[in-house]
C-alpha cells in the first residue's frame, strides 16, 4: 500500500510543502508565508508548517504520512530539542505524527537534481556557498558565512559591486558604466540622467556620501535587489557589468575547488538565481569555467520540496533497490503541473 | 598682537579641542566625550565642542578666537547651514563668535603632517581611504565607503578576515591557524583550546554556525575590534594572519594607486592605527609596497587637532610667508607635553 510523505521548505520568503506517496505521485504542493526559523524565530516558522500541512492534507488521511523531511537554511540552529519539539507539535496540530527530520538547503537541492549519494552543491542565490555531500549529508562547506562575512558572488555580493563600481566611476577612480545611473536612480529616487548634472569636487563628495547613506539606511541585505542591476547593464554591453559578472563567477568556481577534486565525477548541483539559469550571465560563466576545471555532469537543482519528499520516502523503504528509488525520484521531481 | 585660535575634531570616541596662538604655542588642550555628528547626531556633538571650548578657554579671553577649524569625519554630512548654525551657536555659548569652518578627517591629517599644498594621504584605522590633496582640499578619493560597501585593509576588513580565516581552517577548507583559537575565545567566550576538541561534520557545522551566530548578534563595526588579533598571530609567526596583512597592505597600496600616479613627488601622509607605526604588520609592509611604487616622502600624520589650528591660523594670517607659515607649522605640530 502507497504511504504518505511531506516534503518541506522553510524559506525566508514562503513556506513550502508538497504531499508525495511512495508511487512518487504529488497529490498536494501548497505554499504559505515566509517562516525560516532563523529569520522569523521557531514559533513562527512552526505555525506556517502546520498551516501548510493542514491545507495541504484537506481531502487526504494524515495519519498516514509515514515521514516528514523538512529543508532549512541554517539547520545548525534546529539541533537543540526544544526546536524540534515544537515543530513536532505544530505537525501534530496538522494531525500529522511522524516526527520530522531536519536536512539543510544544499542537501534537498542535492537530492532534488540527483538520487546519487555523492557530489557538490553550487548555490548562488542571495547567498552564496558551495558545499560537498557524501551520502546526501554535507561534510564541507565553504562561505555560506552571511552577508556580513561572506556570499561572495552571491546577489547580495553583485548588488554590493554595483554600489562600489557606480561610486568608484562618480569619483573618477573607476571606468565609467551605465551602473552610475541605475544604481543612483533606484538608490537615490531621482530621474535618471539628473544626478549627471554636477561636476565640480565638491559635488562629487555629495553624490558619493548620498549613495553611501542610501545603503546605510537600508537593511545591508536588500543590496541584493540590485543585482538585476547589474545583470541588465551587462545584457547591455557595460564593461563594468560584465567584469562584476566575470568576478562573480570566478568567487564561485573558487568556492567549488575548496569542496571539489578536479578529478571527481559525481554530479554537481547548480542551484540559486544568481546561477540556475543557462542563459544569466554569472550562471553561462560559472558553466563555462566548471567545463574548464571539474569533470562529472553538471546538473540544475529541481523543486527542493520534491528532494525533500524523496529522502522522506527513502527513510520509510529502506529495502528499495537503488533502480526503484531512482524511478520514484524521477517521478517527484519532474516538473509538476500547475493547480 | 598674537590672537588665538581654535583646532578642534569630533570624532566617534572623543572630542578634542586645542586652544593655539599665532605664534605657535598651544595654551590649552582638552578632551571630551565622542561627539561625530554623524553617529551621535548634530545637537549631541554640538554640545561637546561647547563644553570642551568652555573647558579649554577657561583663563583666556574667548572674544580673541579669531578663527575656528574643526575636523570631522563625513564632513559632507554638514554642508547643510542648521547644522552650521547649530555649531557656531554651541562655540557662541562658550563666548567664541568666530563662525567654524570644518574640514575632513583626511585634511586635518595631511596639513598636520606638511605645510605643502598638494600631496596624498593613506587613511587606514577604523576605517580606510586614500585620498588626493590639491590646495590642502580633498579631490578625489578612493574607498572610505564604511564597512558596509568597502573600508578594505582597514581595522574592520582585518578583524572580518580573521573571522573567515578561522571559519575556512574549522570547515577544513583553509590552512591551520592560530586564529581559530585567538578569534574563537574572543567570540565564544570559550577557553583556549576547548574549541577544538570536536571533529566530526556535525561539530564542524555546529563550530562554524557559532561564530557565524557570535559576529551576527554585535554590531559588524566591532569586528574592528579583532584586528589586533591578527596582528599578534602575525608577531608569532602564523603563516595566515602573514597573508592577510600582505593582503591587506596591497589594498590599501591600490588604494593609493588610485588617487596618485607612481612620479608625483609630494608627500604621502600615513594616518590610522593600522599603518601608523613603522613597527606594525601592515603598515611596515605598506611602507615597502609605497617605496617600491611611489615617489615623494612618505610622512606620519601628527595630532589632527594641531592641523586644524594651523589651517585656523593660516585663515587669518593671509599675507604671512610660506616660511613664516612652515616654522608656526612645525610649533603647532611638535609633540606637546602632557598636561
């Protein structure tokens, strides 16, 4: 008989979860608010999963679901009991008793592209780090550190380049780019072309210190709305866009070899905005740079909730041969239809 | 008749003031709490430039202040004329009706250290920038963004390498160095060596979210506070914290290299705690770096507040000479005894 399992995602921006059996069909993929434990605390985080589970099983028996596997940036901070518990509690509100298990987001977005137990993780997305999984666990990580430490080549760290690379041309110690004006027009609030104006040295530490007190009275994290910015101007033919790009992908290719053998032939997982797409212009240069240095295949993440949901049903049929497990995976992670 | 004048800088820790003739001689010098007006507000650092007038000019006549210069880091922050007022109505309340002119931090730090017109200085303390001097008036500088957007090889950027340093030795994806123990005790308030008891992945993941955690909850200007740590470890012969000063002296060298070509001959002021001393890490290797790449004597700047008196001199005594001017510089900048 086909159990059930959950498949989650604790994401800063959604809460996300799919109900998979172990057929590998997705009778239910619901989302909800932002509840990442460690951005908006573990109550908060728990309620969205409970409300998420009880939508999700309206119409389905939550009895029986067999195993619940949760994705969650940051798992580290879910090791202490009192956190699981109280997950475990918001799932059992939802009816549903089988207690969860924690994985981290470069684990389900392994599991998601691929039912190897080895390989590498690229993420890029507004953070940034690459990771090596040994039988679907992380061993080693390298960034991932945050903002304030680290995510170099990360949207926050391209929003970041795009400031300094607009300041650096305002001041005459960089080349000129169009980045001047998309980054002091969504900066600034002012009509492009209007902050060109003034020339004199007196000005120019104007236009600097308004872009500096711009960033400064924001939240650093939002500098990573600008890296469409910089995405543009390269689309665009700017210079300076395309050496931010070039930079970016480098940081991140360097942040492969600190997990990954040259030699090695497991795959390796892209996932994040920053790199996901064949044709974005850090993730074309990433692709181009691991055909340079790395061997194996280089696959694309698929939905993390459907990596999640297949670790949880490898959890309740451990008897499965790897050829009947690789079928149930194919099947949870091809691309589901739309409700 | 000698008149007096006042040179004064309000900085984040401390407000200083010195009382000076035009003569040369400093009849009072005081010290105050922090008062920058862009970290502590307008009205806040208005009154400690009062209360450390009223305190220096105690046994003087303030109606024969003449002139008033006044250092201040983001000057740009006061071109508005509230501010303006609000500071020469704080000097009135100490009976000072010369309207205050202010000036950067960089300025006061060149004009400290030469009486020459034109020249570069390398600012590397909290903070870091380089700027070029024509006129004694910055016109162009490069970097000084803050720690969020830049401040590279400052007291800032040394403290987060050594943080990433001792991440990347735990994670097994940079060499061993002292720092994991220096900045581990420092951040987790743990005993030296307790920290490295542990190695399996869980530990590891679990030690790297910890100081990614400890650095997180502290406002990320203390990350400063680290700098030292690198500076011991490289006094002790750690291979790591080595790199990181190269790398710090060849930022900061760059940053000269973008305010300065390599045959103008006037002169370098170094000023910060970073490079300062001729003895410390990298301001030893930027001194090397300087003498390799650039022409021009290289000077150390003296009390900012001595720069600021002699710009305030110079103001009302136009029709002095230049060698008038240089022997009430060298005066006003000699070391002064303690009071």
């Amino acid at each position: 008989m086909d159990e059930l399992v959950i498949g989650a995602d604790l994401g800063g921006t959604s809460t996300r979860l799919t109900v998979a059996t172990t057929a590998g069909s997705r009778p239910a993929t619901v989302e909800g608010a932002g509840g990442n434990p460690t951005t908006h605390g573990v109550e908060r985080a728990a309620a969205e999963l409970s409300s998420a589970a009880r939508r999700a099983l309206s119409g389905l028996d939550p009895a029986a679901v067999a195993a619940v596997v949760i994705g969650v940036a940051g798992r580290a901070t879910l090791d202490d009991k009192r956190a699981a518990d109280i997950f475990a509690g918001a799932l059992a509100a939802a009816g549903v008793t089988a207690r969860p298990v924690f994985v981290g987001d470069a684990e389900v977005a392994f599991c998601s592209a691929t039912p190897a137990p080895d390989g590498t993780v690229l993420l890029a997305g507004t953070g940034a780090m690459a990771v090596r999984i040994r039988d679907r666990r992380t061993t080693t990580t390298s960034d991932g550190l945050g903002w304030l430490l680290g995510d170099e080549g990360s949207a926050y760290w391209l929003g970041r380049e795009a400031v300094r690379a607009a300041i650096a041309a305002i001041g005459g110690t960089g080349p000129a780019t169009t980045l001047v004006e998309a980054v002091s027009a969504r900066l600034l609030d002012t009509a492009p072309g209007e902050v060109l104006d003034e020339g004199s040295a007196g000005s120019v530490q104007r236009r600097r210190s308004a872009l500096i007190r711009a960033v400064a009275a924001r939240p650093p994290i939002q500098l990573a709305a600008l890296a469409p910015l910089v995405v543009e101007a390269e689309a665009a033919g700017d210079a300076v866009a395309a050496a931010i790009c070039d930079d970016a992908a480098a940081r991140l290719v360097r942040l492969v070899g600190d997990v990954r053998g040259p030699a090695e032939a497991d795959p390796l997982v892209l996932n994040g905005g920053v790199v996901r797409a064949q044709d974005a212009p850090v993730g074309r240069r990433v692709r181009r740079l691991i055909a340079e240095r790395f061997a194996g295949e280089v696959l694309t993440a698929a939905d993390g909730i459907a990596g999640a949901a297949w670790l949880a049903v490898r959890d309740i049929r451990p008897q499965w041969s790897g050829e009947r497990l690789a079928q149930v995976h194919a099947l949870l992670t091809a691309p589901a239809p739309r409700h």
